[in-house]
C-alpha cells in the first residue's frame, strides 16, 4: 500500500501541553509513514472555520477541550459511541472523486479510559464516580457501563448543567444520578472513580465513600502526580494516570488514521504501541 505525504493534528485551546504529537509521531515513524502531526491552537467556536482552512493533505484531527461537541456537528457521519456520548474525539477526513470533503467521526476516549483501567488490574465495576460535568464525562460514562457498572454518581458543581449525563447513562444501558460537591459524603461507597476534571482544578475527593482498594483514574496528566491522585493513593488506594489514558486511545485513533477503522489492526501493533508509549515514558502492558 503506498501512502501520501499526509498532515494530521490535535486541535485545542490551550493545547501546548499535549503528548499527542509525541505519541502520533512516534507510531507514523515505527510504520515508516512520510506523515506529519503537529499541534494546533484553535480557539473556542473556530473548529468550523479551521476546517474550512485545511486543504486536502489533511487526513484526520485529535480533538479536545474544547471541541468535542463541535466535532460532532462538523462529521458527516458518527460512530456508535459518538452517538451514545454525544462526544467525538477524532475526526477521519476522506475525500470523494470530486474532491469534497467527507468527516467522520469517532469516540477513542471510551476505549482509552477502559484500557487504562483494565491495565491497571480494573476489568470489572460496581458503582462509579464520575467527577466533573464536560464532555469526557459522558465518555467515562459510557466505559463504566463496559466495565459492568451498576450505578454512576455523577459529581459536579452545578447539577444543572449535567442532567443531560442521565440521557447518556440510558444510551449506555446504565443508572446515572446526578450529585452536587457538598453531596459527595453522601453516596454509596464507589469501587472506581475517574476524575474528568482538568489539571488545573482543585478538588478534594476526602469526602468520598469508597472501597479499601478503589481505583481512580484522574484523566488529567499534567502536573503528575496530580493532587487528587496524591490524596487518594495516600489514602490506600490505586491511580491510573490519564496518561495511559491518553496513550491507548491514540493507538485507536492511529487504527482509524491509517485503516479507516478503530478496528483494523495495524500492521506490527505491538511494535507500534511499545513505541508509542515509550515516547512519554510509559510501559506497554
């Protein structure tokens, strides 16, 4: 198969921290790929416009804060767990016979957050946590329904603005309520909790009821470790950093990059994943 000079990139506001450029490249040169991918500051509200401004070597984007629902209404067409969460992370760009422009969009978030847990030893879920409201929320929902979960509490500081995580929860085939922060103390007892909240914010999770060995995943990834992940691991329990997160689903967005799909396995994958996640200072489990 022979492949064009192509160019790819993350697009976010702020996004000067991002590892996706690392990791991207560090797969595309293992296959041998003459492709580029570079980070791109797009400010909120200009993702259409930024596409607009793109020509035709560009054959897919990372997306993040704050453009997941933007994506969404950017893609032609959607994958299941795009629909489900109403979030799209990653949008395929194909080009018809006349030259227009064709997006497709995925979800990758969901499948990075269960494959950092299950690294982790976590491969099923009883009650779940999900602290914080945005967009990944619905993804972390939609990967405690795949570990099983029974029930998520939803945590935020404004219930209002995050009902609409109930709507996901019944598109996920699972139980979502909705609690405020002084609400914490409140609930059962979780076996896992996934901080979708971003670095940046200061969060206590003292106050929330868990098992003796409950996992958390803290999506955020910089600073590491986070405080939350501090605070929990201080009190006896298990951190997964959302650099794992970040890493496995950057593998499936590479899938969908050079495949088409989220599920053609690429060639040497293993050699492509030790790859990439030895480019941020991860082991490949």
């Amino acid at each position: 198969m022979t492949f064009e000079i192509r160019t790819l990139a993350v697009v976010g506001h702020p996004i000067a921290h991002s590892l996706s450029p690392t990791l991207h490249q560090a797969a595309y040169d293992h296959l041998g790929l003459p492709w580029k991918y570079v980070a791109v500051d797009v400010q909120p509200g200009e993702l259409a416009g930024f596409l607009d401004s793109t020509d035709s070597s560009l054959r897919g984007l990372s997306v993040t804060m704050p453009h997941k629902v933007a994506a969404l209404e950017a893609a032609n067409r959607l994958d299941l767990l795009s629909e489900r969460t109403g979030s799209v992370n990653t949008l395929l760009c194909e080009y018809t016979e006349s030259g227009q422009r064709e997006l497709s969009g995925f979800n990758t978030d969901v499948l990075g957050i269960v494959n950092a847990l299950k690294d982790s030893g976590v491969h099923q879920a009883h009650h779940v946590a999900v602290i914080g409201g945005g967009a990944t929320a619905s993804s972390a929902i939609a990967a405690a329904s795949e570990l099983g979960a029974e029930h998520i509490s939803v945590i935020v500081r404004t219930p209002q603005k995050a009902f609409y995580l109930e709507t996901v929860g019944q598109e996920c085939g699972v139980n979502v309520t909705v609690h405020s922060l002084d609400q914490m103390s409140e609930i059962a007892s979780v076996d896992v909790a996934i901080s979708t909240l971003p670095g940046d914010v200061v969060q206590s999770l003292e106050t929330l009821p868990r098992t003796s060995r409950a996992s958390l995943l803290d999506v955020a990834y910089n600073p590491w470790p986070s405080a939350r992940g501090t605070q929990w691991s201080a009190a006896g329990g298990e951190v997964v950093s959302g650099l794992r997160m970040l890493a496995h689903q950057a593998l499936i967005q590479v899938r969908i990059f050079v495949g088409g799909s989220p599920f053609d396995v690429l060639p040497d994958e293993s050699g492509v994943k030790s790859a990439m996640f030895a480019s941020v200072g991860l082991e490949s489990l």
